[in-house]
C-alpha cells in the first residue's frame, strides 16, 4: 500500500502540471532544417525497443525489489519535437546545449498495472495468474557522454550510463510471450544496487568533408557528421539501441509498453537478463541507406544474468540493412531487414520430447538436451512510413527456426505486428500523442509439443497446452504536461496468453508517469 501511495501522489503532480494553463500552453512551432537530416543515433537516443536515455541524475522508488528490462536508448524526436530556442519551454527539466563537448541527461518511469479475474481452469509454474493482481515498477538512467575528439570526421566520444530498477511485472513476468512492461524482467531476485547499463566507445571515421545535421542525444554526441561514415562501437550495450529500431514502436517510456510491441518478439537477440550485452559493431552510413553488423555475447543459460565470454563456442551475430525511402511520394519512410544466428549451450526442443516419451526424463526438460554448437537462426522486416504530419503506421514480420530453445528474449517464433500514431495538433496539444498497435504471435510445432507435455521454458509452462496464437491489442495516450513531466494511459486486451486457448482473454490496465530531466 505504501508503494501505491507513492505511485499516486507522482502522479498526482504530474495531473496537477499538466492541467495548468500557464504550463500546458502549446510550444512554438520547431524551426524547419534547411539542410538534409543526418540518420540519427540508434533506437537508444529515445526505450526498447527497444526500445530510453535522458537525465542529471536519477529517481529511485522504493518498490520492494528489482527488475530491470531490457531497454534502449531514447530514441530520437522528430523535429516538431525538439527542443525549442533559449527562453521558450522545454522538453526536459534541464536545457541540454549542443556546444558542449559532455553530455549529462536522464530519466525516470514509473508503471503501474493491473488485471481482473479471467478464465483460467488450470494453471502451471509460468502461468499468467488468474485472480486480480496489481504492480508497479520503477526504472531510471543517468546518461553521461564526453567528446574524447569533436572533430566532425574522426569523432570520438565515451559512453557511460548507470541504471536502477525495482518493483516487479504482473505474475513476475511470467505467462506471456508479449508480456505488458518492457521495464521489468522476469528475474525478482536481482539486487537494486544500480548497475552499469552502457560503456563504450563510439569511433567515426568520415570518407568525405561534406557533412550533414545530426540530433544530439546519448549514444551520439556530434551535431555534425559525414555524410558517408564508418561508426564503430565497442563495450556494453543493448542490441536495440543499433537494430531494428522503429519511431513508432520502439520508445516503451512514451509509446507502447509490450515486449513485442517495442522490439521484434522472434528476434532472440544476445542479452543478459536485464538487456544487455557486451560486443561490438560496425555501421557504414549512406545519404539513403544504411548497413551495420553487431557481434554480442550470449549468455550461459537461458535468460541468464552471467555472460559466456569465450566467443568461439558463444555468441550472437546480427546484420541489418536500412534502405531510407518512404512507400508515399514525398512523404519520409524507411524500411529495415534484419538477420541473425545465435551460437549457445541451448537445447532442441524435439530432443526433449523423444527423451521424455523414452522415459528418460519425467518430463520434457530442455536443459537435459542441452549441448554446445547449436545454432538458432532467424530473420525480420520492419518497415515505417509517415502519411500524414501527424499520422504515421510502422510494423514488423519476425521469423526463426522455432527448433531451438527461446533463449534471451522472449519465447516467440513468429510475429506479426503493426501499428499507428497520431500526434494531438488538431485537438491544441501538439506534443501530447495517441497510439494503437495490434500483434499476433506464434510458436512453432516442436515448442508446442515442448509445454504440451508439460515442460517449462524460461517464460512459458502451464502444465498443458491447447495451443492458439497469442494475440495482443494495445492502445495508448500519452500527455506531455510540462517541461520533463508525461503521463499515460495504456490498456493491452490479450488473447490467448501463452498461446493457450483455455485460458483468457485478459485485460491489462497500466498508468505511467515519465520525467526527462
């Protein structure tokens, strides 16, 4: 109860900023570029997604114990959002100078849910819990950056971010494949000391003096880079800071908040169990296109929080291609395609069963299979398109063997999602921002039989299976109420909870108040 008074009173502040006239008046209209945007940094200058990144210092609630999830930068705002010129209101607490060779920012998220009763005539371990239940979870981010080199062509710079999270997921994070808050994860018993999210360093190498505009934020410090550049990155980081980074459906503190929504559900990227990884990347930049390679470590069982760094036998390897062109004529578009194959200690889902029905296990048991050199591979096209200045649709495809053991993400091996916004101009609240998305997700045969016959994955095991898709509608509102203060309100109806057509459908209602600072 304590938490839930907390929770309130933030909110009601926020409410209280938001209503007032003298605060919630609309900004100036943003200046208009008179040269070509640069791309700008990853889904991570937001988060996460993938997908994100902000503020001085940070704000720690004092829920009872620790999730993180994996999350990516904040991704970059479109120029109707940017911050506006000296003396006129601000989209953060703090003004952040494009003239200074450092880089402070952060941000805090505060989410709360809950669910009614819903059908469920029998439950397991992983279940997605029938009666009535409610939790919060807290998660925030110091940013900090430093320009090692600012000249344009060979620009070095350091990335350091620090991060906390607590509270906990509805049935601790467990039953869903698209589970309903990308800020936590599906480990309680983590430690709420806060922990270092991302250090790196970001290297460019320009082939060409002529250079273009790019937004500054967390993950790239520079206003000004070549037009065509190599970046290199190398240290700790989370995939979907980099890779398939969408406008619409990667931001999880001011757009949608589930997991599939906000990332790819069949894209089993390398991570602990908080999202991160350490690797490497390579990214070529063109004036239309984009190509770039990202090696990370994988971790040493499923979902685990420790890494295997010993390469030869683990890891996970990922390549994408961005082709910068919109489908409407005159009207900015993008299209991303994704692939990726995962070496790791992970088992065969079709090797459990046989066991299992040879009576060599009383259930099946993906660790007993387990073995190194197995290769889970998959594939993803994500494409985003604006219609109108307000309107703009995005989705995603997300395809893998299905064979292997789900292993760093989410227990998902197709997908299918797409999704809209609109922003609030022909209502006076231009900053304020409407949203639905609607994904479908499936599993393959082999995994089906898996939690048929009663095995467990990291997620998912109810004991039984009557197997469905798991379909999730999400629709958001998302308020800008002054300077760093947002709220929201979100509702994800969900079809079929993990996969099991016996059980459901349920309803998810969460409020969530952001601060960028």
């Amino acid at each position: 109860m304590k938490y839930c008074l907390q929770f309130a009173v933030l909110m009601l502040l926020s409410v209280s900023l938001g209503l007032s006239p003298a605060l919630a008046q609309d900004l100036p209209q943003a200046p208009q570029p008179t040269t070509q945007p640069a791309e700008s940094c990853p889904a991570a200058c937001v988060g996460a997604g993938n997908s994100g990144p902000r503020p001085i210092f940070y704000i720690a609630l004092d829920f009872s114990s620790p999730n993180p999830g994996p999350q990516r930068a904040p991704a970059p705002q479109s120029l109707a959002e940017k911050i506006e010129p000296p003396g006129e209101d601000q989209l953060t607490f703090f003004p952040h100078p494009d003239a200074t060779r450092y880089w402070i920012n952060g941000q805090a998220n505060s989410i709360y849910q809950m669910h009614g009763n819903f059908h469920s005539p029998y439950q397991g371990p992983n279940s997605f819990t029938a009666p009535f239940e409610y939790k919060a979870s807290e998660l925030a981010t110091l940013y900090l950056g430093y320009q090692l080199n600012p000249a344009p062509r060979y620009e070095t710079e350091f990335i350091y971010d620090e991060e906390n999270a607590g509270g906990r997921g509805l049935s601790q994070a467990l039953g869903l494949a698209g589970f309903t808050n990308l800020d936590v994860v599906r480990n309680p018993n983590l430690s709420i000391v806060p922990y270092t999210a991302r250090v790196q360093f970001h290297q460019t190498i320009g082939f060409t003096n002529e250079t273009v505009p790019q937004e500054r934020g967390p993950l790239a410090l520079a206003t000004q880079v070549p037009v065509r550049r190599l970046d290199l990155r190398a240290g700790k980081f989370t995939l979907p800071d980099m890779l398939d980074v969408n406008a619409i459906l990667s931001d999880s503190h001011q757009q949608f908040m589930n997991w599939t929504v906000d990332n790819n559900g069949a894209w089993d990227y390398a991570a602990d169990t908080r999202g991160y990884t350490y690797g490497a990347a390579i990214e070529y930049q063109d004036r239309a296109w984009a190509l770039r390679y990202v090696l990370g470590l994988m971790p040493t069982v499923a979902n685990g929080i420790t890494l295997d760094w010993a390469l030869r036998r683990a890891h996970g390897q990922n390549m994408e291609m961005e082709i910068r062109k919109g489908f409407l004529p005159g009207r900015e578009g993008r299209i991303r395609l994704l692939a990726y194959g995962n070496n790791a200690h992970m088992g065969d889902y079709r090797e459990a069963v046989i066991h299992y029905f040879e009576g060599l296990t009383p259930k099946p048991e993906i660790t007993s299979v387990e073995k190194f050199g197995a290769l889970k591979y998959g594939f993803g096209v994500n494409v985003e398109q604006n219609i109108t200045r307000d309107l703009r649709v995005g989705g995603r495809f997300g395809w893998n063997e299905g064979q292997h053991e789900s292993f760093a993400y989410t227990e998902d091996d197709q997908t299918f999602l797409l999704g809209a916004d609109y922003g609030g101009s022909s209502w006076h609240r231009k900053l304020d921002k409407v949203g639905v998305a609607f994904v479908t997700n499936a599993i393959k045969k082999d995994h089906q039989n898996y939690l048929r016959f009663g095995g467990l994955g990291f997620l998912l095991g109810d004991g039984n299976l009557n197997y469905a898709r798991e379909d999730i509608l999400e629709a958001y509102y998302n308020v800008h109420a002054w300077r760093g203060v947002y709220y929201a309100l979100d509702n994800q109806f969900i079809e079929h909870p993990g996969y099991n057509q016996a059980r459901g459908p349920v309803n998810v209602e969460s409020v969530r108040l952001h601060l960028e600072f």
